[in-house]
C-alpha cells in the first residue's frame, strides 16, 4: 500500500504535530476537499475532546494569505526577504548541483550543515527521509539539544529510559508539586486531571520564579530564585531524611549510593542554608519538605524550563530522586515526570539508518549555530559550513545569541535551503525556499512525551499549492543527486510501517491497520502503570543511580548537588553587577516556540509588542513604570518591549515570553539576541534562562497601542 484515497467530505483522524507533551488526537472535519475544523477527539483519553487555543487555529494556519505555495529564488540580498517564483524543477536542479558540488568539493561532504528540531514531532517528517538522506552524502551530524537535552541526559543517568506518571495516574495524586512547568500553557491536558485530583483533595503547589497562569490557579505559589531548584531539591531530602520520613527500603532495594546522598544533604543541606540560595523563608522550605515527605501519593511535574540554565541536567537528577528518597514512585500517581517519551520502543534505527553514518562525522550542537556558521572550523574542527539545509526549525528567531547567528546567515558564500509553510526570519536569509506541507497534508506518526499513545495523522486535503511533505523533497533531493538506495525511495506508508516494526513485545498489536481504524493506539503498558515502583532501569547500573558513575567520568560530582547558573551572582558576580537581572523568556501562551506568532488572533492575544515583566522594586529604581518602552540588554545584544510592572515575578528577575520574530518586532531584534550558546552541565543542552541582563527605560513618548491589541499597564489606564 503506497497511498490511501483522501476523505472529501467527512472526519479525519489526526495527530496534533507541535512540540508539546500532550500530542492530542485531532479530528479534522472536512468538506468538498477542505478543512473546515479541527478538534480534539472526544475519546481519547488524555486529549478528551479538546484542543489549545493555539492549534484551535490551525485551520487558519493552514489556508493563511501569506502560506508558501511554490519554490522561491532568493533576488535580493540575504535577510532582505525578496524572491521571486520558481519551478520544482528548477529549485531541486540547482539544489543538487550545489550539494553535490560542495560534497566533491576540497571541504568534503561535511560542509553541508543539516538543521531540524520539532517544528513536527512526527517522525515521518521529522526523522526519517532526511536523517537517511544527510547520512548517505556524509553531511556533519547535528546535536539536536535545544529543549531537552541536559533533562534527558540527567533522567538517562539517573533512571535509564524517560518515564513517569501521566495525567491518567496524575489524578490519584494527593499532593502535586508544579515545579518550573506552567501547564495551562504548556501540558495543558493535564490539568483536568489535577482538577480531578484537587476535588479529591490534592493540594496543587507552583515552584516558579514567576507567577504564571497555573502558578495563580494553585493552592500556593512558592517564588523561587532562577536556576536553583536543585538547592531546594537537597533541603528537602535533609528534612525527609532527619525526619525519618525517607524510605530506606526503596532505596536500598533499588538505588546506588543513596547513603553518600544521605551524608551529603543531612550535613550540608538543612533548610537555614538553602533559604538564601533559594530566595524564600527557612520556614516556607521545612513547610514544603514535611508536605511533600509526609503525603502520600505525591506527584511532581517538573518541565524542561528548570534544566535551561548551566547547572540544568544537575537541577533534573536532583528533583528526579525526591520520589525515590520517600518511596513515593510505589504509589499510582506518586512519582516524577519529566517525560513519558522512554516508554515508547519504536524502530528509529529503521527510520533513521545510524549506520550509514560516516565513521567520524562530526557532529554540530544546533545551539552554538553562531559559532558554527561564523568560525572557519564551524567551531568544532573540520571545514567550514558551506550549505545549511533548514527544516522543522526557524533558527532565525529560536536559537540563542541571535547576533551570531544572523551574521553567519548573511555570509555569501553561505548556501542555504530552508523547507517553511512562511516567510520565517530564517527564510528571509536563504537562497531556496521550498514550500512545505502541514499536518493536514501529509501522513505522520507520533510517539508523545505526556502520555503513552501512538497517534497516527492521517491527510485530510491536498496540499496547498505546490507544497510537498519533507519527506518528498528530501525522496527528490536524493534522485536528483543520482543516489541510487532502494531505502532513499521509500514511502510515507511504509515509513510508518517501519516504525512500528521493532519486535518489542511493548509495540505488539499496534499496527497501520489498527492505527488506521482507531486512530492511536496504547502501547502495551498496565493500566495502573507505576513505572518504578519495581524498577529494573537500564543504567549502567541496573539499578536507580542516586550515585551515577558515568557523570565522574564527564568531570562532574556523581551524588546530586547544586550547580549555580553561569551569570548569577553565586557564579560570576561581576557580571551579575554589571547585569543584574536574570532575563527568563518561556513560552508566551498563544504562540508555540515560534509558530502562530503570524496567525493575527493570535498576535492580537500576545500584544503586538513583547513584554518585559519586572518587580516593582526594580522598576522604581530605573525609573521604569507600567507601560514605558524599555530596551534589555547585555553584552550580546538587546531588543525593546513595553514594561509590565507586577508583583508577578520575584525581585532579581525580568521575564519577557516568546518566542517572537525579529521581522515582527521593533528594531528587528527579540530576547534572543542576549541569549548564550554556552551549554549545560549535562547534554549540551541550552542555557536560555541563564542570562543575565541589564533593563533601561527607553525615553521616547508613549505610543498607543496597535490596533486590536491588547493594552497594557500605563498604556491601558490611559485609555480607560
Ligand atoms: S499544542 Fe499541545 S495542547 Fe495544543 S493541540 Fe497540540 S498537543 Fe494539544
């Protein structure tokens, strides 16, 4: 079976393709050919007939004026934007020529720079054809470590394989700590859980320097200092273990080393030590510790906004182990999430072909992009960066240290291909840009990392224009090029196919026909999952490594401890004193990392200017207030916002939510242009919220605000 006629009129099954936990099952209502509707399927178990207010939109999305429809030539000079229309025949001619030209050329095939993330988590579109295709012609290898690699790398070490309690055993919690994770915004199918769970009788805490929305609807807002989670983590433990309220069992059953951690934190880590790292009282830290110790099930949901900070795969190990300190991982619900993704045993070798991977190919961190597009070695070692093939991503407007970055894109002698639905600021620099499908138009399959369902997409229209899926262009690519494997022709079909073919006994059953029938499918997991209640992890180990032995190895201390940010004041005070504020950028809640920032309703609920949120008290000592124009900033660069003056956020913190395009924004720069490409201690992970910043009051007269926007601060007590 190579292909399936499309449904004209009817409903589609669907996977939600965005980078979020929640991976909804989607139903797509269509008429004559075209979408009309989106919505959650009611019968899924997590997703329970809703979606956000993001992917509500996607209909929009999809038929938006400004979609790409055909290849574009770049005309003018590089980030100016100007294209001109071209054929498909012509884009993959010059395309191939090109590529070829660089393989055979002195630099060799690893001048050719591929760069993806999740702009879909199919894995169809987003790891298949293209890793075949970039390790067939020898192209450099990306470390794809933007979000979650410190997290994951400290969940490996500690655990093995990614999982925790979903929001199906979630409910049963009696006790949720919400730490660093804002899960209206960003897990939202959660929270009918923990609501469920709450009329129960679960008390819901919020461990966030900011008070999100989520944090403003919990029992208790706990407004801890940036990056010092892991602190809190270790006084904690002390408590449970002075109180005798650990569980000696489970961890001796179970765990490596955890009585050099019991040494550790009951002669290092009491609560009166641990309140000035972690910014609230002695009192708040023994309140939270004898809760958390004492209430059983307990559940903690942790994100991966804590890890983003030099000591951030640390910070994860930290937290991870309360569950097995108290013995809470033996009770439905108790337990910690992180990710679910480890439950998942798909066939990526299958998908992906590692072994056709040049031996030494080197390999890029997509986080230091400037470095690699700007230094002769790319930073590494090894040739320069001579083509850099986009897709999934918008590196433009989400990698750190902008400046960098867009100094590299701007380079000449710089080729660059970008696949886009839009006009993105990364498309504006490159030389190709091929129009490609949306989740509508194309097949896909999905694992998730918030529950434990495979989820097929189905296409439910044509594609718009003249767009093709990834997976095609890269199939076209390939034939141009004159590469001749049977495995570089495969189809969408059986692409899934292979998938879903790895023998595991977990994926038994869970086939296309069945996907096809039902949409997505459990895997093969107990109904009341407790994923470490008797745990036989794949560590090195085999057991749970409160001691990990591989972490000596990397230079880094092998028990839990508390690594400082990189530009806090504990790490490097004169840079904290030069930029004394530490500058967060999540998620703003309409926008998805940088996708639907174009879609106009939803712009309008952002505000078409960025926001920077600051305390009162270091408002008034820069003479800022609510609603004056500011520019933030330190030594990589700067952007403007409006300021929103809030007790919202702790003293020492400015927050600006993202993530925006510099295209859309005034002086065409955004938060990440003061981001770093340093990486964390574990993973090479990003440090997005390890950035210290200095705020200043731009003295310019007020605007008003634009049309349909939303007004804030000063700007709205003058219009009332
Ligand atoms: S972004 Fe998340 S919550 Fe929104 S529809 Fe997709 S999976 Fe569901």
């Amino acid at each position: 079976m190579t292909s399936l006629p499309l449904i004209r009129d009817g409903v589609v099954r669907g996977a939600c393709p965005h980078d979020c936990p929640d991976t909804c099952a989607m139903l797509v209502h269509v008429k004559d050919g075209r979408a009309v509707r989106v919505q959650g399927d009611p019968a899924h178990p997590v997703t329970q007939g809703f979606l956000c207010t993001k992917v509500n939109r996607y209909v929009e999305r999809t038929y938006h004026p400004e979609r790409l429809t055909v290849p574009l030539r770049r005309v003018g000079t590089k980030g100016e934007g100007r294209f001109e229309p071209a054929t498909w025949g012509q884009a993959l001619d010059d395309i191939a020529r090109r590529l070829n030209q660089i393989r055979s050329g002195p630099h060799g095939p690893q001048a050719i720079l591929p760069y993806s993330y999740a702009g879909t988590m199919g894995l169809v579109q987003g790891n298949s054809m293209d890793r075949r295709f970039f390790h067939r012609i020898g192209a450099s290898l990306l470390a794809r470590t933007i979000c979650s690699a410190a997290g994951t790398a400290a969940w490996m070490a500690t655990y093995g394989d990614r999982m925790g309690p979903t929001p199906e055993e979630a409910e049963h919690a009696r006790l949720v700590l919400l730490w660093g994770t804002n899960t209206l915004t960003s897990n939202p199918h959660l929270w009918p859980a923990l609501r469920r769970a709450r009329e129960r009788g679960a008390k819901l805490i919020a461990i966030d320097p900011i008070r999100t929305r989520t944090a403003a609807q919990c029992d208790q807002w706990l407004p801890i200092r940036p990056g010092t989670d892991a602190a809190l983590a270790l006084a904690m433990m002390h408590v449970a273990f002075r109180d005798a309220r650990a569980d000696v069992d489970y961890l001796a059953a179970h765990t490596v080393g955890w009585e050099a951690l019991r040494e550790r934190v009951l002669n290092e880590w009491s609560p009166r030590r641990a309140a000035p790292i972690v910014g609230l009282d002695e009192g708040q830290i023994e309140a939270l510790a004898a809760e958390y110790a004492s209430t059983r099930p307990s559940f903690i949901r942790l994100n991966y906004g804590l890890q983003r900070h030099a000591g951030g795969g640390m910070a994860v190990r930290t937290i991870s182990l309360l569950p097995a300190v108290t013995g809470a991982w033996r009770d439905l619900g108790g337990g910690a999430t992180l990710s679910t993704s480890g439950a998942f045993k798909m066939n990526n070798a299958a998908l992906e072909r590692p072994d056709w991977i040049t031996p030494g190919t080197r390999t890029i961190n997509m986080v230091q992009l400037g470095d690699a597009l700007t230094l002769p070695d790319a930073g590494v070692g090894g040739p320069p960066v001579q083509a850099l093939v986009v897709y999934n991503s918008n590196p433009g407007a989400v990698a750190p240290d902008l400046r960098k970055v867009r100094e590299g894109l701007r380079r000449d002698d710089l080729f660059t291909v970008v696949l886009e639905h839009f006009r993105t600021d990364t498309a504006d620099y490159a030389d190709w840009v091929l129009p490609a499908t949306t989740q509508l138009e194309h097949w896909d399959v999905h694992t998730t990392y918030g529950h434990v369902y495979v989820t097929l997409n189905r296409p439910s229209i044509e594609p718009v224009g003249q767009s093709l899926p990834n997976s095609e262009i890269f199939r076209r690519l390939a034939a141009r090029m004159g590469l001749t494997d049977p495995e570089l022709r495969d189809d969408d079909i059986t692409l899934i196919r292979q998938a879903l073919d790895s023998g595991h006994e977990r994926m038994e059953g869970v086939t296309f026909e069945r996907l096809l029938e039902e949409g997505w499918v459990r895997m093969n997991l107990p109904r009341e999952w407790r994923p470490y209640a008797d745990p036989r992890p794949n560590t090195l180990t085999g057991k749970i490594q409160v001691l990990a032995p591989e972490l000596e190895r990397l230079g880094l201390d092998p028990l839990p401890t508390w690594i400082p940010p990189a530009e806090s004041a504990d790490a490097a005070p004169e840079r904290a004193a030069a930029f004394p504020l530490t500058l967060l950028s999540p998620p703003e809640h309409p926008f998805m990392n940088s996708t639907f920032v174009n879609i106009p309703a939803l712009e309008r609920a952002a505000g078409t200017h960025a926001k920077l949120l600051l305390h009162p008290n270091e408002a008034a000592v820069r003479g800022i207030v609510d609603g004056d124009r500011v520019r933030t900033f330190n030594a990589r660069g700067d952007f403007r916002a409006r300021a929103v003056v809030t007790e919202d956020v702790r003293p020492g913190v400015a927050v600006s939510y993202g993530v925006r395009w510099a295209s859309r924004s005034e002086g065409g720069t955004t938060v990440n242009d003061t981001t770093s490409q340093r990486v964390t201690d574990m993973g090479g992970g990003a440090v997005f919220y390890d950035n210290a910043v200095e705020v200043e009051r731009v003295p310019a007269a007020l605007e008003p605000a634009a049309e349909g926007e939303e007004p804030v601060g000063a700007v709205a007590a003058a219009a009332a």
